[in-house]
C-alpha cells in the first residue's frame, strides 16, 4: 500500500491553526506495511520546558522558605538560650548579694 497526501481546504487550515498554531496545507497518512509519511511540522517543547520552569521554580520557593523557616528557628533558640543564661546570671547575681547581706550582719 502506498501513502496518501489529503489536501486541506481553507477552513480546515484555518481550524488547525487556531488549534495548533501552526500552518499545515495538507496531511500526509502512510497505511500498515508502508513507509511511515515524513514529519511535516516540527515538535515544539515549549509546554515541556515551561512545566520544567515551573516546577524548578516552584521547588526554589520551597527550597528558600525552608531554609527562611529555619533560619529563623535557629534565631529563636539562640535568643532563649541567651535569655535563659542572662537569667541564670541575674538570679546568681542577686542570690550573691543577698548572701553578702545575709553575712554583713
């Protein structure tokens, strides 16, 4: 069996367009046992590489709200450590005079 080219007219070229994007003036089909019809328009990636920016994109926002959350967990429990230390020392500090005071009289 041989290929057959089809001839499109200018409403079907017209709905191709509008669903495609690209101009095809015909279509080419082959049957079972022939040589398959050479490609006539080129394959676009466009919608593979913006699904793979979006998710790089997506996964960098995540990566940098992580790394934001903990960064500011490791702000909070520097800063109770250092108040718990200041603490510590206050209460020293005044458990130290009260002792002087205690012995002074």
């Amino acid at each position: 069996m041989a290929n057959v080219t089809i001839k499109l007219t200018d409403a079907q070229k017209a709905k191709i367009k509008q669903a495609t994007g690209q101009d095809h003036s015909e279509v080419r089909m082959g049957f079972p046992g022939s040589n398959p019809p050479p490609s006539t328009a080129p394959v676009s990636s466009e919608p593979i590489k913006a699904t793979r920016a979006m998710r790089a994109h997506k996964a960098m926002k995540a990566h940098k709200a992580m790394k934001a959350h903990k960064a500011m967990k490791a702000h909070k429990a520097m800063k109770a450590h250092k108040a718990m230390k200041a603490h510590k020392a206050m209460k020293a500090h005044k458990a130290m005079r009260a002792h002087k005071a205690m012995r002074a009289q």
